[in-house]
C-alpha cells in the first residue's frame, strides 16, 4: 500500500490500522479559532465540505465538554479538536486520528498551523468517501530556519504573487521567506532616505520586462500575510556586487561596469548609468572606502531596520567579482558590523567568508555545490568560526531556478543542471560542508532566483515539485534516520499530494519522475 503523502515526512508517524475517521459535514470543530478557520477552509477547497465549527460560549454548550473529551459531543457527532497546550519543542505538534475524532496538541501556534497542513495531506477518498486513516504523528522540526527565498529583482513579483507563494511554502512548513529585493536591474523597495534608487531604476526588468517596486506599505503587507503564515521575512539588499542600479540614482556610489568580470548569459554588456536587461553577474561594484558609501549603507539598512520585525537583515555579498578582494573583506566587515549595531542578525551568502573581521554570530549562506567547490567549504566555516551557523542551499540540489529537465522552456543549467527532482531530494544537510555538523547548521533554504521567472505559473512551474523536497531537508529526521526518509518514499508521498495541489490551483509540472494519484 503507498505511504501517506505526507511532505515533509513528519518525525513520527504510527497508522494504527484500525478504522479511518469518516469526514463528513457532521464532524465538528472544536478549539482555537486560527486553526479551525484555516481547517474549514482548505477542507472546503479539498472536498467541498463545510465543517461547522464550534466556537466556546457562542455556539452549542457542549463545545468545551467536547474538546476535553476529544472524541464526539454530546450529539455523538464526531469531534476535531485542535489546541495549543504548550507541551513539547517551538513548532512541534502531535496528532491522534481514530474512528471517533482527531486531535491535535502543539507546542505553540505554529504547531497547530503545521498539524493542521498535515492533517490535511493525510485526508484521502480510497474508502470511496472522505476519511482520514486512523494514526498518531508526533512531529518537531529538524532545524529552525526552513527558508524560501524570492529574487523580485531581476523580475518583479507583485504582493499577491508573493502571497501565493508565501502560502505554498508555509503549507510545506518552510517559515522564511527571504526576499532577493536588489540586483543589478533594479531596487524594488522604495525608501523613504533613498528615494531614488527605486524611482529610477524599478521600472526596469531582465529582457526589457515589465518592472514594479514596493511601497513601504507594500513591504508591511507583505510581512504581515507572511506571519499570518508563520513566516518570518527576511530582507536582502545585495552588495558591493549585483549593484548597478544603484548607479542610475547615485553615480558617484559606483565603479565603472567591470567589463572583464562579467560572467554567465545572455549578458548584455552593461552601460554605466543604463537600465541593465540582461542576465549577466559580477561586473558591478560600490565604491568600497569612499564616504559617501558609508552614508548610503547606514542609511538604507536603517530603514531596511525599522521597516522589518524579523531577526534578519541579509546584505548579501555574492559573485563581487568586480570589487578587489581587499575592499570586499573591507565592505563585508564593516557592514556585518553595522547591521549587527542594529539590533539585527546579519546574514551574507558564503563568500563573505573570505574576510576575517565580520560581526560574531554573521550567518553564511552557502550556495556552492553539495560537493563543495573553489574554496566555499572553507569561507563556510568562517561563520562557525565567528559563532555563527549556516544556510545550506547547495545551488546543485535546491536551487528551484534551474531547469528540471532539459526539455524544460524556463529555468537555468549553470549549476550541474538539469536538477532532477532525485538530485533535489537526495542530499544530506550534515554532510556537505566538512567540519559543519548538524548544530552549525540553522537550516535550509532553496532559492527562486527569477531570470526566467516572469509570474505565479513559471514559479509554479520550476518551484514544483522540488519545493517538497527542500521542505523535506529542512524539517524532516536525517536521511535513513527513519523508515519512509528515502527517495523512494518520497516520490510516492509526494505524488499523492498532487489532487491537492491542484484544487489549490497550484500549476505544478506533471514530472515524469513521480507516480501522481
Ligand atoms: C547565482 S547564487 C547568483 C544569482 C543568480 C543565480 C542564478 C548567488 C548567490 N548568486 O545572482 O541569479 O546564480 O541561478
């Protein structure tokens, strides 16, 4: 019998075998009110059953008698009683389904969220009506940090895209949403200090696209629905590289295009003071040293600061290959530094593991290959070395830009690509940085950089289904730590959420790799 399409695989999952609860409009609702409305509706939108839910003091007496006892009220109707008791570790749930009811305890909100997502995947019609098999999942996250980041930089990506997006991913208990929201063609968040950088340059897309940026009050809305969803937004304004558009407002902040440092394609040569449409890296730089530099990334990170409640301010620090190494320890230093007098944990991707003076506890993203290349393993270890841990996106495994296969119109295959949904699953977090165990590690993140991303079906359409198995690095036990943690294992699972998926509207690829029910 195939495995419950259950992703990412909780820690523990036990069917008891005995008879499956019967899901019907009579089964009723009981306990926090997030939870029971978020239930209602995607059981709504998955079976077209309105489940009545009852809400204490409001609607029939019974409803707290029912919650206690967990089973069926007093009416005999059948009981979902889903509460947050504050027993076990941050995110974790536990949930019991037997002929007479389902119950679900967490630790804390977002466990109930998440027991919720997973009692929904478990819901199925093989009894020929709607029930959910009799089981008890006890479930906790592997690692804290499950990130999905957006570049809205060399494509811009609306609010409700981004809302869709940020709805995807927390069903598949990912609770970052890291936002790529400066590149080489455009700032996309209007600020207040700086409002130029965005005024001048937003408008502008790769390919000549159509461009957009966001309001201030855009970027609260986008955080707000983000933690609605248990996500925390974590911001990237990416320098000293990846900074051309911050020269079409301020010329004097940057060098001349570094022609010679211009890597990947179609790159378009770059044009001082000129939108830039194509796709190529590594040709820009700030002006490292001079005063005026300093003033503009105090300012920008202040604001970026105070506009953002998460934790997080990433800077970025990728493919500077325009800035001389010096300058670059120099920058990535001295800013690490600023954003940590800012009350805020920097994050940089690897390569700002090459200088020795960053802030103490600097998180590093590393996005080399699972088998580490060029010198990243070590600018890796960097970061533990100063207390901090790590971002694992191995750009082989969990990069959701490139081509899923190579007959596949979007996505890129710079790295190693086509990345078959086998090569995303089959990684091992704790194994790819040497001297990087598991507790160096805050968690996994998989990147949608948007070069050929134009909208919500192409992020569908690469982001699916692949997500599910970053999702399942970052949140499951260790691979071959528990029985169901293998590929073969997943591609079932994961093939079973596909009538789900698709009356969430979600335009996901019918790959090839996996047996879809
Ligand atoms: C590398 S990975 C980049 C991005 C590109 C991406 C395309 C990294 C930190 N930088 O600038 O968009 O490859 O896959």
């Amino acid at each position: 019998m195939s495995p419950l399409p259950l992703v990412p695989l909780p820690a523990s999952v036990l069917e008891s075998g005995g008879t499956p609860f019967r899901l019907d409009d009579r089964a009723v609702v009981v306990g926090d009110e997030d939870a029971a409305a978020l239930l209602h509706r995607l059981v709504a939108t998955r079976t077209g059953l309105r489940l009545p839910h009852l809400r204490p003091g409001r609607d029939a007496a019974g409803a707290s008698a029912a919650a206690s006892d967990a089973d069926a009220d007093a009416g005999g109707r059948a009981v979902i009683d889903l509460a947050v008791d504050g027993a076990g570790r941050p995110e974790s749930y536990r949930l019991t389904v037997t002929a007479r009811g389902v119950r679900a305890r967490a630790a804390d909100a977002a466990g109930l969220f998440y027991a919720v997502h997973t009692l929904v995947q478990a819901i199925d019609r093989r009894s020929g009506s709607w029930a959910v098999p009799a089981l008890e999942i006890d479930d906790a996250p592997r690692f804290p940090y499950r990130g999905v980041m957006l570049d809205v930089a060399r494509h811009f990506h609306d609010p409700a895209t981004i809302a869709a997006y940020v709805e995807r991913a927390a069903a598949l208990k990912f609770n970052v949403l890291h936002l790529h929201l400066t590149d080489d063609q455009a700032w996309r968040l209007a600020l207040d200090s700086r409002p130029e950088l965005a005024a001048r340059s937003a408008d502008n897309a790769v390919g000549g696209d159509a461009g957009g940026s966001y309001s201030s009050a855009d970027y609260r809305g986008i955080v707000a629905h983000a933690a609605s969803h248990h996500m925390t937004v974590v911001p990237e304004f990416d320098m000293p590289g990846h900074t051309h558009a911050v020269g079409l407002a301020y010329p004097d902040l940057v060098e001349p295009p570094a022609l010679a440092a211009l890597q990947g394609g179609p790159a378009d040569t770059p044009v001082a003071g000129e939108p830039y449409r194509g796709i190529g890296v590594g040709f820009s730089s700030l002006r490292i040293g001079a005063a005026v530099t300093d003033a503009f990334v105090a300012e920008v990170f202040a604001e970026l600061a105070a506009l953002t409640p998460g934790p997080y301010l990433h800077f970025g620090g990728d493919e500077a290959h325009g800035t001389p190494a010096d300058a670059f320890a120099d920058f990535v230093s001295r800013t690490s530094r600023a954003i940590a007098d800012l009350g805020k944990t920097p994050i940089a991707w690897h390569e700002a593991g090459a200088a020795t003076g960053l802030a103490p506890g600097t998180i590093g993203q590393y996005w080399s290959f699972v088998v580490p290349v060029e010198g990243a393993a070590e600018k890796a270890r960097t970061f533990v070395r100063g207390g901090g841990r790590l971002i694992l996106s191995p750009a082989d495994a969990v990069y959701l830009d490139m081509k899923p296969d190579a007959a596949a119109s979007l996505g890129l295959t710079w790295a190693n690509g086509p990345t078959s949904v086998e090569r995303a699953y089959a990684w091992e977090p704790a194994a790819v940085v040497p001297g990087v165990g598991e507790a160096d590690i805050l968690g996994v993140e998989a990147p949608l950089w948007t070069e050929t991303v134009r909208d919500l079906a192409d992020i569908d359409a690469l982001a699916f289904p692949r997500i599910g198995a970053a999702a399942e690095a970052a949140w499951s036990p260790a691979t071959g730590a528990v029985a169901g943690r293998t590929w073969e294992s997943f591609r079932e699972r994961i093939g079973g959420l596909g009538p789900l998926w698709t009356t969430l509207g979600i335009r996901f690829p019918a790959s090839a790799e996996i047996p879809w029910s």
